[in-house]
C-alpha cells in the first residue's frame, strides 16, 4: 500500500487589525498617523476643558485650529522619526535580500556563490523586538545557504575525485584527501572487503593502520553491517590500531554498493563531527561504493591479465613491463639488478612420452618449487612455453649464482610421477645482470642472459652459467 506523505503545515496568514489603504506599508503608517494627528486635535480642546482652560478660549476656532495643526505636525514628525529609526534597517534588510536574489539567478548558470558568503550578506542585529528577530532570522537563512552550498560544493568535490580513478591506491589517496578537506577530519583510514578479506587500501594520521583490518572495530561493524560512533572523552589517547590524536569522535562506517559491503571508512575527529560534515560523509558512502567496486574489479581484472593462466605466474607483457622498471631503476640509483632464465631440460620429450595434460602439471610443478627458494620482491615470469625468467632487484653476481644454484636444486628435487612412474625434471639456468652487462633496453639483458643459458645447455644441461 502506497503511503501519502502529509503536507508540512502553512504558516498562519498574516492579519493586521488596521485595514490597508495603499500597496505601500510605510505610506499606510503615514496615512494612519496624519489620521491619528488630526484626531487629537480636534479632541484636545475638550481635554483641556476640565483642566481650567475656559470653554470661550478652548472652543474658539482659532484654538481648535491650532491644536490640530499641533497634532498634524507631531504625526508628520512622529512618521519621519519612524522612517529613520525602523526604515534604515528595512532597506538593509531589502538589500542583503536583493543580493542573495541575485547570486541565487547567477550562480544557478555559473555556479559562483562567492558573491553572497555570510559575512557580506548579513544584515546588523542591533535590537531585541521584532525587527531584530527579522534580522535574525535572514542571517540564519543567508548562513543556511553557505552551509548548503558548502555541503554541495563538498559532495560535488568528492564526486569528482571518486570519478576520477579507477586505481584503488589513487582512489584510496583522492578520497581521503578531499574528505580532510570537506568535513575537516584529522584522521582517517579506507579498507576494502573483498573475498573474505580486509585489507587497507589507504590511511592519514593513523598509527598503525594496517591493524585496523583486524580491529574490533572493523569486525563489529561488518557482523552488524552498520556504522558505529566511538565518543572518546578528551583524555584518552589511543595507541596502536587506532589514532594518533585525542580523538573525541571516531566514525566507522560500512561502505556498500547496493546491499554488498565493499569497504569500511574509518574517520576520526578531535572534536566532535558538525553537522555539515556528517551531511557530506553521508553523501558520498553511496558514490564511494560504487568507485571502490569498480576498483576493485578493476584490480582483478589487472591481475586476471598480468597472469598466466596454467602456472599462475606473471605472463610475458606483464613481466617485461616490471623488468623495465627494475633497470630504469638500476639505470637511475646504481643499485644492482640481476635476471635468470631458466628453460626446462628436454622438455619435448616429456611431452612426447607422457602428453600435455602430464607436461602442464611439470610446468606446475617447476613452478612451485621455483617459488619455494625466491625472495620477498623478485619476479618469476612465464617467457614462453617452457621458458621462465626471475627478475632479481638488489642482486649482485654472488647473488645470482647462489638463487640459480637453488632454483636449479630445487627443481631437481620436485616429484613427479605418472602411472607409479618418477619424472626427472632439471633446468639449465642462465644468469646476467646490471652493472655487470653493459645494457640500454630490458631487450638487451634478457639477450645476455639468453646466450648463458644456451651455454648451460650446450654444457650438458642441468647446470647454471653466469655471464
């Protein structure tokens, strides 16, 4: 059944108990007061009567005359002295309207509201009746509009930034920053949820952001899939997992795309959050959702095509796209950089004897045992059919002897048996590197290495050659 939704009360009409004469209030009140003067005179003689004045003297025409003029007079004044008083503010008032009219026409086409910020538009509040509450109340509104306007201004600025990255570390960094900027956080951290898994994508002013992950924090507000408000009383300090100010509000909020929670915002701030700051974070969960999801589908789809599907190792285009960073890098710092490549030894011949499906578990297996004994950072790359390269950064030639010698170890010593029968597999290894070879291009070292590994071969197979 579909719910009405109620009318928000009129405000009630405006009565006065004088009737309006003219379109113009003040020329009413002039109206009214010359009325009001003409009154008293023209019953101010009867007054003065029971006051001693002689009824000869108090109802000669003259007198009454005079009296009138009198009371004329004093309206007039009385009128001029209202214009002043009241009729100044009135066109203060008039003209911060005008203004604020007028940026709301210009800004709608150009999109500028500097011309009307609360401190030019607002009007003085030097009384405590009526007017003044007028005052008030248009310099609320005038503020409202700021705060309206920066709140939009803040949600359109976070919309850009979550549009204009697809990398997750990019959209991690643009997002924190534009958050610090529009609601005025001092601290905040950006995880993402996906598989399972936890994993901060980005942080500023957090001690020890990586434990968030694991944080209980975290934990409670995806089994609860709801945001959460930590107040902390201005004399804790939290160390650790948590912030490296005296926050006396932390927000942890689900982030969602559609009804799946992709991440989790943390933010902190030293004070407690506004208003105008909540409005904004709350804007941009749903945009932010939406961005991160992209992300992160985006990373997949990176590593999907970065990998090579049978070994799970990085593919040819990916690998020599890290191995010209690595010698740019060697190239710029002087650091040493070195490379292997390994082919398998009669390889074919498994193939032949034992067929492909046998032959692609061998590759599995070369692969796995050649993991087992490489370093944090170096890059195992498929080059083709049964061709592999390592990418060492760091590595002079010592070290590039002794990970050939384990590389080459410990292919040997892998198992593999087909029909109760054992597979010998060895590799012959070929090893080049920088400074050593004289290279310009990634081409250029993997031709070095080439030539070793050859050599290696031409030398009986199962053996490491260094050039």
């Amino acid at each position: 059944m579909a719910t009405v939704t109620p009318e928000p009360p009129s405000p009630a009409p405006y009565r006065s108990w004088l009737p309006r004469l003219t379109s113009k209030v003040m020329v009413d009140l002039r109206i009214w007061m010359t009325v009001f003067g003409l009154i008293i005179g023209l019953v101010f003689p009867f007054l003065v009567m029971p006051l001693g004045v002689a009824s000869g003297v108090a109802l000669r025409p003259l007198f009454f005359v005079a009296t009138i003029g009198a009371g004329l007079v004093v309206s007039q004044v009385a009128y001029l002295l209202a214009h002043a008083v009241i009729g100044v503010r009135l066109r203060a008032l008039a003209q911060g309207m005008q203004q604020v009219e007028t940026t709301l026409v210009d800004a709608t086409f150009n999109g500028d509201w500097a011309a009307c910020d609360p401190e030019s538009c607002k009007v003085p509040v030097d009384s405590t009746d009526s007017l003044g509450a007028v005052a008030a109340s248009f310099n609320r509104l005038v503020e409202g509009l700021a705060t309206s306007h920066r709140i939009s201004d803040g949600i359109s600025a976070l919309g850009d930034a979550l549009a204009a990255h697809l990398d997750l570390a990019q959209l991690a960094d643009s997002t924190l920053d534009e958050l610090a900027l529009r609601t005025g956080c001092d601290a905040a951290a950006l995880l993402t949820v996906s598989n399972g898994r936890v994993e901060l994508a980005g942080s500023f002013g957090i001690k020890g952001a990586e434990a968030l992950a694991e944080g209980e924090s975290v934990r409670e507000v995806l089994r609860a899939e709801r945001a959460i408000i930590l107040n902390l009383p201005p004399d804790v300090v939290v160390t650790s997992a948590v912030v490296d100010i005296t926050p006396q509000e932390v927000r942890v909020v689900p982030v969602r795309n559609g009804v799946v929670i992709v991440g989790v915002l943390v933010v902190a701030f030293a004070r407690p959050c506004s208003g105008e700051a909540a409005a904004v974070l709350d804007a941009t969960l749903p945009g932010l959702g939406v961005a991160l999801s992209n992300a992160l589908n985006h990373m997949d789809l990176q590593r999907v095509a970065a990998l090579d599907p049978l070994t799970g190792v990085f593919n040819r285009r990916f690998g020599l796209q890290r191995l010209r960073e690595e010698v740019g890098r060697s190239q710029r710092t002087g650091d040493p950089l070195g490379l292997l490549m390994f082919d398998l030894d009669h390889f074919k011949a498994i193939n032949d004897t034992y067929g492909h499906l046998v032959g692609d578990r061998v590759l599995q297996a070369v692969v796995r045992s050649t993991r087992s004994v490489l370093r944090e950072g170096d890059v195992l790359v498929r080059y083709g059919g049964e061709e592999f390269v390592i990418v060492l950064p760091g590595a002079g030639r010592d070290d590039r002897q002794a990970m050939a010698e384990r590389v080459r170890r410990a292919v040997a010593d892998s198992e593999i048996s087909e029909n109760g029968q054992h597979i010998a597999i060895t590799v012959s290894v070929g090893g080049a590197g920088m400074p050593d070879q004289s290279v310009r291009v990634p081409e250029d070292l993997i031709g070095v290495a080439d030539q070793a590994m050859y050599a290696a071969k031409n030398a009986g197979r199962d053996r490491c050659v260094m050039a």
